[in-house]
C-alpha cells in the first residue's frame, strides 16, 4: 500500500478513536460506604464480650452482691495481692473509673477518667505497701428498666478496725443484660475533695 494511504488511514483511525471511547459506557462507581459509628461500636463490645473474665456467678446475681463483690475485692491488708481478674470480670467493656476532685487553683480537671485495668496497675503498687479496706455505710438507688443508679457512701480504713481515714461516695451506673448485672461506670469523690462531710441524704437542693 503506498504510504500516503496509510497516513490516511492512520489520521483517520485517530480521529475515529475518541468518538469511539465517547460513545463506551463508563464503568460503575464503586459504592461509597457511610460512616456507621454506632455499628462499629456495637461490633468492637461484642467483641469484647468474648474477651471478658468469667465471673463467680454469685458476684454478678444481683445489685447487691455486685457491689458487695466490688469492695470486697479491693480491700485486704497490706502486701495480700488482690484478684484483679475478679475485679476485672464485675466491668462492662469500655467501663471508666472516674475520681472527682476539685483543684485549688481551679486549672486542673475536675474528673480524671481512667479504666479498671488502669486502677489494677495503680492499686497493686498501692495495696503491696498499705493495707486498704472500704465498707460501704449507706445506699440510695434509683432505676428504670435495666438501668440503675446508685449512691454508695463508703469509709476506708487501712486496718479492718482501725480509725477512718476517710469517707465519701461511690456513683456507680449498673446495667442488667437479661443474665447477669455489670458495672458500667464509677465516680467518686470523698470529704476532703468535696470539702464538706458526706451528709445522710444525697439529694441536692
């Protein structure tokens, strides 16, 4: 074929093209997923779940052997290691521990949340050195379907009959799930934080 044909037939197959891939379908967009945080949190608690330390049934039966078995576990004399996994197995995951303290200069938080596994470490250091044993003293609960709210005013001693060291309140929300009772949060403060004696009823005025 001569040449000028070719150039020919060459221009023309170039022009051809981009009518050619105009008239192609183009190919699907992928679909774009949603942000869903409420479903990502619902899968890393199940999740979780299965992680958890069993519980001693007796522990987790009702409000009140939960909180019995949350001072419980965390008093005993100096040097006694504590059972930091029944400690642990009375949490809901994702639970905090929240002290309340109010600074002096007013700069600082008044609410340090940190988690159970956080308190085990702390305390461990704390409880090889010291004895420490808190005694719940009075209760107040409120509630509605499988939610509860309790005030549980407390005193801590570091000998089982020694003097008080202090007194304060334990704010815990408890949550039922059909088979057992969990600890979702605690928050707490004492009479030298809030600078004034823990009074016999809790309501505000």
């Amino acid at each position: 074929m001569p040449r000028p044909l070719v150039a020919a037939a060459c221009a023309a197959a170039l022009l051809a093209a981009p009518s050619a891939l105009a008239q192609a379908p183009a190919s699907p967009k992928p679909p774009v997923s949603t942000p869903n945080p409420m479903k990502d949190a619902a899968e890393r608690t199940r999740s979780a779940l299965q992680l958890a330390p069993a519980p001693r049934p007796e522990d987790v039966r009702s409000i009140d052997s939960l909180i019995a078995a949350l001072y419980d576990v965390i008093s005993g004399p100096a040097g006694q290691t504590r059972d930091w996994q029944r400690f642990r197995a009375l949490f809901h995951p994702g639970a905090q521990m929240i002290p309340i303290r109010r600074s002096k200069d007013g700069k600082g938080p008044a609410a340090t949340p940190f988690t159970p596994d956080d308190y085990a470490t702390s305390a461990a250091v704390a409880f090889d050195k010291r004895g420490f044993f808190e005694k719940e003293t009075r209760r107040q609960t409120s509630g509605y379907g499988d939610m509860v709210q309790v005030l549980s005013a407390y005193e801590t001693r570091e000998t089982t009959d020694g003097p008080v060291m202090t007194t304060g309140v334990n704010s815990l929300q408890l949550v039922f799930d059909g088979r057992r009772w969990w600890i979702l949060n605690i928050a707490w403060t004492d009479d030298k934080a809030a600078a004034v004696p823990v009074p016999k009823d809790f309501t505000r005025k």
